[in-house]
C-alpha cells in the first residue's frame, strides 16, 4: 500500500482513516492526511477517483491515488454532527465541497489538525 509522504518542510498534523465524497459524487475509503500545508486523502480502494474529481486537486503517481487540496485554497470547514454520522464539509475557492465522513467517530482531532474548534 502506497503511504503519502511529506514535501520537504511540511509537517503532518494527523492521520486518519476514513471516508472521503469528493466534489462531483462518489464515495471512497482511504486515508487522510492533514499537514500545515494542505489536505490529503489517499483513495485506496478506488483506481476510478481521477475521472470523478477532475484534475485540479488529483495527484496520479506511482505511490497512487491521492487527492490534494492546498489550505490556501480551502475557504470554509464546517462540521457537521448527528447521532450517528460526524462529518467535516470542506469547501474551496472554486467553489467545490469535499466531504470527510467519519461515521460514528469523532471529528475533534480532523477539526484540530485543520485550525478548527
């Protein structure tokens, strides 16, 4: 299983894994990675991710799958929270929203490793 790896100077502020809709629909299980420089989420069940959520946050390379959003280009973060289904809405500049569905499980850590409360 490819793992992402930090660029030079970035440091990772947590590691989760979880589920991910991106802008345009699907659903794909993975791992997110929030560092002080961007969002990561390493598709790793799905090969099709590309196709659905276009080229302009999709990392293709022979580590695999990754979609990769630039905190500079994320303009709101708003958790949602029910009874059963805890998710953090991520939209960017361009106006797509990304969602990270975490189901049952908190969204504390994913809100702090983003700045969030």
């Amino acid at each position: 299983m490819a793992k992402f790896k930090c660029n030079e100077g970035e440091k990772e502020l947590g590691r989760w894994t979880t589920n991910f809709l991106p802008h345009g629909g699907g659903r794909y299980t993975g791992q997110l990675t929030i560092t002080d420089q961007r969002l990561v989420f390493h598709a790793q069940f799905d090969t099709s991710v590309g196709g659905i959520v276009g080229e302009l946050f999709f990392v293709k390379s022979d580590e695999g799958n990754f979609i990769s959003i630039p905190r500079e280009k994320i303009k709101k973060i708003e958790p949602k929270t029910g009874l059963l289904n805890k998710r953090v809405i991520v939209s960017t500049d361009n106006e797509q929203t990304y969602i990270i569905d975490n189901g049952m499980l908190s969204i504390k850590s994913i809100l702090g490793a983003l700045g969030e409360k």
